[in-house]
C-alpha cells in the first residue's frame, strides 16, 4: 500500500510543481495589474483573488465548449479508440496588458513516464486572439513522438479516466522561438516573460481500441 501512494504520488509531483508554479505567476499577474492585491499571502493566492475578486469578473480564464473543467474530453480529440485526433475548441477572456503572444500547451501527467505525456505545444499566438478551433495552431512545437501536431489522448485502456492539462500563458514578448520548439523550451522562455496563465483539465478514459 505504502508503495503504490509514493508511486502514485511520485507520478503526480509534475502537475504539482507546474499547477503551484502556475499559481505563483497568476499571484505576480495580479500584483502587477491592481493595487487591491498588495500584500497578497503568497501561500494562498487563489484564496486572496477570492476575496479581493469575489465576482471573478477579470480572471484570465481559458474554456472549452467542448467540456468543463474537471469534465471528460469528447471522443473525437482522441488520437486512437474511435476518436478523430481533432483538438478541442479553446476559448479564453480577459488577457492580462502588456501581453503580445500567448502559448497553450498540453499534457497528460498520468502517463508513466517522467514528466507525463507532452500533447500539443502551440505559441506565438497574437495577443489579440481569443480561441484555438481544431487543429489549426499558430506556431507549433514538438510534442512527445517528435512531431510538430497535436497527438490526441491515447491512455492504455487498463488504467483508468487519465486528466489531461491545458495550460494557457501569456507573454510580453511577441515571438519566443521558431517551430519545433519542445515544452521545455516553452517553459524556459516562460520564466522572464510570463504577464499571467490560466489552465483548464479534461479527463479521458480509452473503452476501445
């Protein structure tokens, strides 16, 4: 039993690291846009946007009409078991000033295997775009099988509902690199030039081969 906790949670480590990073860069975000969030507690910077945002009306948001956060992806994003390998429709508001790009990267932390399973890496999106319909990206980098597309969920069918993420950046820089970046890369250029992120998880779970 010990075992399989430290091995299940040793899996999950990257999508803690990433989700608390992410928190830490939407905590920034907000000190740098209004003065409401001084003295923010950096221990609970979603609890204190809370309280000082409590209608939540200008949040960088990113959402699907395709599936809710938390909620299972639709069939045909799938890469294999009947789906169509077509990616969901993204939609987002209330991009932070001073942006002028935008990346959208997704994985699957469920995989087994370092780091988790690297879907789709897309950036140099303009700043004044509000949606990512289809498979028809800005830039594209490398996802895990090397090849610069997006690679639809694709979990073993023993292993249960796998959450995929959808984390969203915004830049203040317009371009961060050619195509074929890797989600390394991504996350490097990430560090001096993030203006906010936000991020959405879809489950699937394979029924079919």
């Amino acid at each position: 039993m010990l075992y399989l906790f430290t091995r299940s949670l040793a899996r999950r480590l990257p999508l803690l690291l990433t989700m608390f990073i992410l928190s830490l860069f939407v905590a920034c975000s907000s000190q740098a846009s209004s003065s409401n969030t001084a003295g923010q507690s950096a221990n609970s910077p979603q609890a204190t946007q809370a309280s000082t945002q409590p209608a939540n009306t200008t949040a960088f948001t990113i959402t699907s009409p395709d599936f809710h956060d938390g909620g299972p992806l639709p069939l045909r994003v799938a890469g294999c078991g009947g789906g169509s390998n077509v990616a969901p429709t993204l939609t987002w508001t209330n991009t932070p000033s001073g942006t002028k790009s935008l990346a959208l990267l997704m994985s699957d932390y469920d995989a087994p295997v370092a780091g988790g399973i690297r879907h789709w890496v897309v950036y140099n999106i303009p700043a004044d775009a509000h949606q990512l319909q289809g498979n028809q990206p800005f830039t594209e980098g490398a996802n895990s099988r090397g090849s610069q597309a997006y690679m639809g969920p694709c979990p073993p069918m023993t292993n249960g509902p796998h959450h995929y993420l959808f984390l969203l950046y915004a830049f203040d820089v317009a371009n961060i690199g050619n195509a074929g970046l890797h989600y390394d890369d991504v996350i490097k250029a990430a560090q001096s030039h993030v203006r906010g992120a936000t991020s959405i998880v879809g489950l699937f779970q394979r029924t079919q081969n």
